[in-house]
C-alpha cells in the first residue's frame, strides 16, 4: 500500500473508534435477538436517529410502536419496528412516470 492509501485507512480506523466510543457512551448495543426488547437507543439508531430529542418527538407524533414498561422506561421491539416501517414507506404508483 502506497503512503496516501494507509493513511485514508488509518483515518477511517480513528473515525470507527470515535464512533464505537460514541455507541457505548449511549450504552447502545446490538439487539441478540428479534424478539429481545430494544432500548431507545438501539431504536434510534435501528431507525437512524441520531439525536434523542428529535427520537422522541417522532416516536409521539408519528406512532412509532413502544411497549410502555413502567412511567420512565420504554422498550421497542424489532419486529414492531419493521412494520411500522414498511407500513410508512412510499412507493410509486406503477404505470405512471414521474416528471
């Protein structure tokens, strides 16, 4: 590998590690499961928020699902997630040209 090249590399490894750093500062981890519950950040970051304000202002305004465990803390699962998901994306109608 020529200088130029292993430095690219080694900038992208820093920026991984930065944001590894990042991931478990916000104690987010990879669901094991489908069926295993997901914290708010792992469904922030399931859905590609990336701020929590803007995260919980959609989960009210647009329904994402949630299962409300007690006053403070509520849980998603994947399953819920995906559906909900699919149910909101828009597809072009067939037959018809977009212009």
């Amino acid at each position: 590998m020529d200088n130029e090249t292993s430095a690219e590399l080694e900038q992208i490894r820093a920026q991984l590690d930065r944001i590894e750093g990042f991931l478990q500062h916000l104690g987010a981890r990879p669901a094991q499961d489908a069926d295993e519950p997901m914290t708010t950040e792992q469904a922030m970051a399931y859905l590609g928020y990336t701020e929590k304000t803007g995260f919980l202002k959609a989960v009210k305004r647009y329904g994402v699902p949630r299962i409300k465990i007690n006053k403070r803390r509520v849980v998603f699962q994947r399953a819920s997630l995906e559906a909900w998901r699919a149910d909101r994306t828009i597809r072009p109608a067939r037959g018809r040209s977009h212009r």
